[in-house]
C-alpha cells in the first residue's frame, strides 16, 4: 500500500478524533446534558427506575415489623390488651383532643415488646351519621397512642380495632413478595373459526412459546403461553380465578380465622360525652386546593357529608345547577379500577343531561363516556392496565398502562384527570405496584410540563370487607400501598383525596363504599377542579 494511503487513513483519524473531542468539550462545559447521555435520548434507562423501585421497596420494607412466632398463644390478643384514655377530662367541648394508650399483651398475658400490629381506630355518632378516624402512633415497643379530634357534639363512641397481629403482618409481608401464583389469568386468542384459551400472568413457569405483550421503555410485562397456529396478535379477552395456594404455614393461617380479623381491643369506655362549650365548628377558611398537604385524619362525617379538617369544600358543587355549572366545558379523565367507575356511575345518576355513549364494548369493566353536548361536558372512565382481577371477561384491544394512557392527554386548564391503583395490585409483589406508580407520577410529570394547567388528583385506596382472604386481598396490603403511593406523589402538584381515611370515618367494610361516600369523594374532587 502507498505511504500516501496511510497519511491520509492518519489524517482522517485525527481529523475524527479532534471533532469528537471538540464535541465533548461542548457538551460537558455546556448547560445541556452531559455527551455521552444523548446516546439514551430515545429510549431511558430502565436502570434508573429500577434502582428507584428497590429504592421504595426498601423504604416500605424497613417499615414492616418482623415478628416471628411458634404459638398462637404468643401473638397479640385484643382481650387482654389494654386501652387507656391518658388526657380523662371532666368535661369535653368541640376542638378538644382524646388520647387513648394502647398496651398489647398476648394471649397468655405477656406484654408485647414490639409494634408492627394493623390497628384501625374511629370515633362515630350513629344518631347524627357522624365519625372520624384516629391518629395512631407506634412506639414499636408493644404500646400506641391513638389522637383523636372530637369534631362534634353529643354522644361519641370510641372504636379500637385489632385487625391483624404483628405477626400477621409479618407472615403476610413475607408471603406477597414470594411470587405470582395467587391468581390464575386465562386469556382469549381469535382464531378465525374459533376462539382459543390459553394461561397468561406476569411470570408462567412453562416451555411453551410466550407472546411477550411488554412496554420496553417503562419496564411493565405481561404474557400468555401462545396458543398452538394462532398468532400473539390474536389476543382479545381476559379474565382471572383465585388459585388454591398459599404461602403460609398452617401455624401462619391461624392468625387469619375469620374471627380474628377486625376484633375490638378490650376497654373500660364505650362513649364520652362532648359539648360545644361556646366554640364555632372546626371549619378551615381555605378553599381545598391542588397542591395541598392531606393530614390525618384528614377531616370527619357529618349527617352523612364529608367536612375536609384542612380545607374547605366550595359551595358551588352541591347542587345538580352548580355541578353542570363547575363542569361546563370540561374534559374529566377517571382512570383506575371500579371505584372509580362508580363515579361516573354517580354523576350519571345526578346530572340527567349527561348521556353515556355506546362504545361497542360489553361486561361490567367496558370503558364509559358520558357526554353533554349542550354544556361540552365529556367524563370517561377507563380500566387501568395489568393486573385487572375479575372472574368477568374483558377486552385488552384497547388496553394500555396508566402512563401511555396518561400520555395520550394533551390537557389544558379544561381538563382534570383522576387516578387510582390498589385493588387489583394487592395478591401481586409489592414491587409491582411500586413500578407502576413510579411509570404513572413520571406521566404526570410530563402532562404537567406540556400542560401545567390541568388538574391531576390521586385518589387513594378504600378499604374493603374484612376478608379471610387475606393473602390476596388484606386491608394491610392496601395501607402499605396507600404508603407507598403517598411517598411516591409527595412534593407533586397534585390534589390527594384519601379515601382511606373516608371510608375508616365511615365505617365502610366494602371494596365499592356506599353512595354517601362517593358523593363526598367526588364533593372534594368539584372543590379541586372549580
């Protein structure tokens, strides 16, 4: 080869190699990303949302007591912990705070030297449809100190209750993040001539051929063992059973009779009375606003109406007039599980002008649009994305994540848009609940950078039955996602509605609370967005 060949191969190497530097230089001394991070502007690492998933789970996971047993006879017994009213008055007015000790001790009379137990404390007045939920704080040494706000006058009785144990806790902590295998998903592929079914799930232990059906940029997967001459494209429907496992040791399942679930700590007190002692009622001036820190309680029942603690509701929202007025030219996204679809179920019932359009879809989880043309008022619901647990069939053709639904909005001070995750998410990994919401708070962050005039607000988990099945479907699961997701949304521009601490103040023992309660929730939610 002629030397003049290698001088120029020499010249152009340098040439290279001093425009790349060149490049560096103004890339790293620049206010724009560092160079080599444009090699990752199409697609985000998944690294880093991975590390903030275990990141989270550690932070949940250093909350949960670990508390190991070989008796029943050791675990915490209602019956002979004790409760102490430690600020006893004479004489209670309106305001006034009620602060009960509780001393855990077990079933054979030894006080207990660790926390960690599943309390839920109320305060209520049956006559005047009132109550409220407690403030609980674990001194992680076997005693709590629950504080209540006594928000009304008359008669208040005090409910202290133990729903899971300590251990319980900890047998379900360790049981849900063992694996997939407490619900069985059977999906529908179209065959032409016929329709195929075949299992599917987040994790199927098989040889088979997948169809991968994955979100490559957030990291969400979901499969189904491909049906034999039948492409993955072909997938249509979906549904779900409860699968007879278990991760707990018969020892563990004694925790979990259903009379064990949900008992009254023993008391010396079952009512005090308050007065109104010439004091106004608790009402905060300020309108509730997005952005807001919830407190807990977070407010209290009143005659069957919710009364926020930290904020006022507007007084624009309680009539058919003033909610047609508030939603006039508004575009309101509910996207979530069932209980959110019973708000749009109860603005149907109350707003006679809006009319629900046919979207070909059937069975109980079809997506919903109610529409008033004359005051261009559009509400939709939409199911979110796996896991969606129902014995029902679904369609997944339209099926999306949260985010890419979330992404889909262009939004504008016109449009509100409502989230919940929970239920469905409780017989899973936590980890899967807390990718999701990571996926679903960094959509909000975009829709808010594009359009930071649109209203987001979160609405958190109910409570449900008291269920015996708890591995799958325990309140406890459902508060340590209500934690989580408090964590994940905290410093956001969002408006929280904490349904947990409705349905608590309630009394609600129902995955679908009662129409009082939704129409408080969607009260708060008026307040929000007019």
């Amino acid at each position: 080869m002629p030397p003049r060949i290698y001088v120029k191969i020499f010249v152009i190497l340098a040439v290279s190699l001093l425009v790349f530097f060149v490049s560096f230089l103004t890339y790293s001394f620049s206010p724009k990303k560092p160079f080599f991070s444009l090699l990752h502007e199409a697609r985000p690492s998944l690294t880093e949302t991975e590390l903030e998933v275990t990141e989270m789970f550690n932070k949940i996971n250093n909350l949960v007591t670990r508390a190991t047993f070989n008796h029943f006879n050791y675990t915490t017994s209602p019956g002979n912990s004790q409760a102490t009213i430690t600020n006893s008055q004479n004489k209670y007015c309106v305001g006034d705070h009620l602060t009960i000790q509780l001393d855990m001790f077990d079933y054979l009379g030894n006080r207990k030297d660790h926390g960690g137990d599943l309390l839920r404390a109320r305060i209520y007045s049956p006559e005047i449809i009132a109550g409220a939920s407690g403030n609980i704080k674990d001194f992680n040494n076997g005693s709590y100190l629950v504080n209540f706000t006594l928000f009304w006058e008359g008669k208040v009785k005090i409910s202290l209750m133990l729903f899971h144990s300590s251990e319980g806790v900890s047998a379900l902590w360790k049981a849900r993040n063992k694996g997939y295998e407490y619900i069985r998903f059977t999906g529908t592929f179209n065959n032409v001539t016929q329709n195929v079914h075949t299992e599917c799930g987040f994790h199927i232990n098989t040889t088979k051929e997948l169809c991968e059906y994955r979100d490559q940029r957030d990291g969400e997967y979901f499969f189904c063992i491909r049906p034999e001459h039948v492409p993955c494209e072909a997938f249509t429907h979906l549904m779900s059973n409860n699968r007879q496992h278990s991760q707990l040791t018969d020892l563990e399942r004694e925790l979990f009779r259903r009379s064990s679930i949900g008992t009254e700590i023993k008391k010396q007190f079952e009512i005090i009375h308050v007065s109104r002692c010439n004091r106004t009622t608790l009402v905060s001036n300020q309108t509730c606003k997005i952005g807001m820190k919830s407190p807990v309680p977070s407010g209290y029942f009143l005659k069957n109406e919710w009364k926020p603690s930290f904020c006022a509701l507007s007084s624009s929202t309680g009539t058919v007039i003033q909610m047609n007025t508030c939603l006039q030219h508004k575009m309101i996204y509910l996207m979530g599980d069932s209980t959110l679809r019973q708000w749009i179920e109860y603005f149907g019932s109350i707003m006679k002008s809006l009319k629900f359009f046919d979207l070909h879809e059937s069975g109980p989880h079809q997506s919903l649009m109610a529409l008033d043309m004359d005051r261009n008022i559009k509400i939709q619901w939409k199911k979110h994305g796996h896991p969606f647990v129902t014995v029902s069939w679904y369609t997944v053709k339209n099926h999306a994540y949260l985010p890419r639904e979330i992404d889909l909005v262009s939004g504008d001070e016109h449009t509100a848009l409502v989230i919940t995750l929970g239920q469905h998410f409780r017989p899973f990994p936590i980890t899967v609940f807390i990718r999701r919401a990571i996926n679903v708070r960094k959509a909000v962050q975009r829709l808010l950078i594009r359009s930071p005039d649109t209203k987001v607000i979160v609405k958190l988990e109910n409570t449900r039955d008291k269920t015996p099945d708890v591995e799958r479907f325990s309140d406890f699961h459902g508060y340590i996602q209500n934690l989580a997701l408090t964590f994940i949304f905290q410093d956001m521009n969002v408006g929280i509605i904490d349904a947990w601490d409705m349905t608590t103040a309630y009394g609600a023992y129902s995955v679908h609370p009662p129409r009082d309660v939704i129409a408080s929730q969607v009260n708060m939610f008026l307040t929000y967005v007019c």
